[in-house]
C-alpha cells in the first residue's frame, strides 16, 4: 500500500516538475540494464537490447520445459561475473538506425516515460540526453552500460559477440527464432509479433544524425549482416 501510494505520488510529481523519478523507481526495482548479475553454465542468458524483438522472444522462451533461459523479461547487458564463452548467450541484432528510431518513437508514445520530455524537442536532442540512443548495442554486448563507448569498448564488444551461442536477425526473426527454438527442443508455434506499432519513417537528414550517434552500433551491424550472408 505504502509503495503504491509512493508511486502514484512520483506519477504527480513527475507530470507537474517534468521530472523522471517514477521511471527510475521502475527501472531500479526490475534491475535493468546492471551487468552485476550471476546465472549458471547449464543456462542461456538474454542480452535483450530495448526494440529487439525482446517481447517475443519471451513469449517463446517461457515455452522451454527446461527454463533454461534467463532475462527474458528484463533488459540486462552481459554480466561482469559470466564471460561470454565460458557461459551462454544469445541476443537479436537490428539495425542501430531502427532500433533507435523504434525507441525514440516509444519514449513518445509514454505519458510519463523517462527521456519522454527531452524527445519532445525532436530526434537530436533525445540522442543527446538518452544514452540509450546512443551506442546502446555495443554498451550491452561490452558489459560496460554507463560509460560513453570507445574503441576499446567496440573490441570487447566484438570479441564477447563472437563467443555468443546466436544471434537472431531481427530483418529474419520468424525464420532464426524457429530455427534456435527447435534445435533447443522447445514446441514450435506461430512466431507472434507482438507489441507492433506504426509511426513515420525517418526521414534521410534524421537517419544520418542517428547513424553519428551510433557509429559503434553500426560496426557492430555490419559485422553482423557480413557474417551473415558469408556463412548463410
């Protein structure tokens, strides 16, 4: 009782001060985006980049009678304490342009989402106060969510990604979910597509301001759909 009312007085408080404390509450009690998470070498973790497909994986994953998998519903980088290669990962790569296009246009669509009121001034100005616009790919994959990327940051981002046990394709999630999903021995069912909205596509000039911002994300993209069609 004490914390819904402490709730719904953050929601107020928030919407007359255009201030983000409800959003940080949430955040905080589902322990998103920490690295500082254990899991076991017999289970699979997801790094669920925001925009990903993250909603229907889950719908899927919750499906396996052995729940191996972990972070279904949560959105958590890879853990400092479970190297990549020594335990078990999988994520969905998307273009960093739509992901974080898809995002920006999320924020707006939340009466009292985080970032909501800086992405009200439009594309650029959301880049430069959400850090979740900004390289959030490379941060998640690299372990290291707060700080700024850097090359060092790509390296480790790379090399974490290559000891992954998959990566889905967004562009290709319906054909790559049913595959990993019957080689993992869970039913197999219509691959839903949940939480699909519609909204404006950017325009050229607003594709190239989130391109700048992303450019890590980018590498990391283009590696991806290299490899991919290398090794189809």
């Amino acid at each position: 009782m004490i914390i819904k009312l402490g709730a719904a007085i953050l929601h107020v408080f928030d919407n007359v001060f255009q201030t983000e404390f409800y959003a940080r509450l949430i955040q905080l009690r589902l322990h998103f985006h920490t690295p500082c998470y254990r899991f076991n070498k017999n289970e699979v973790a997801l790094v669920h980049v925001p925009k990903t497909a993250g909603t229907t994986l889950y719908t899927m994953l919750e499906m396996d009678p052995l729940h191996r998998f972990k972070n279904i519903n949560r959105h958590r980088p890879v853990s400092q304490y479970c190297m990549p290669g020594e335990y078990q990962y999988i994520t969905v790569m998307r273009n960093p342009v739509d992901r974080v296009w898809s995002h920006y246009h999320m924020i707006l669509r939340t009466p009292h989402g985080r970032f909501r009121h800086a992405a009200e001034k439009g594309i650029e100005n959301y880049l430069k106060e959400c850090w979740m616009g900004r390289n959030m790919a490379c941060r998640y994959y690299a372990g290291d969510v707060r700080e700024e990327p850097n090359d060092q940051t790509l390296a480790l981002a790379r090399k974490n990604l290559s000891r992954f046990l998959r990566i889905l394709s967004f562009d290709h999630i319906e054909e790559d979910l049913t595959q990993f999903l019957r080689e993992s021995d869970i039913p197999v069912t219509e691959i839903p597509h949940k939480r699909k909205v519609s909204y404006t596509q950017p325009s050229q000039e607003e594709r190239e301001i989130i391109a700048s911002y992303n450019s890590y994300d980018l590498i990391l993209f283009n590696d991806f759909e290299t490899a991919r069609k290398e090794n189809p």
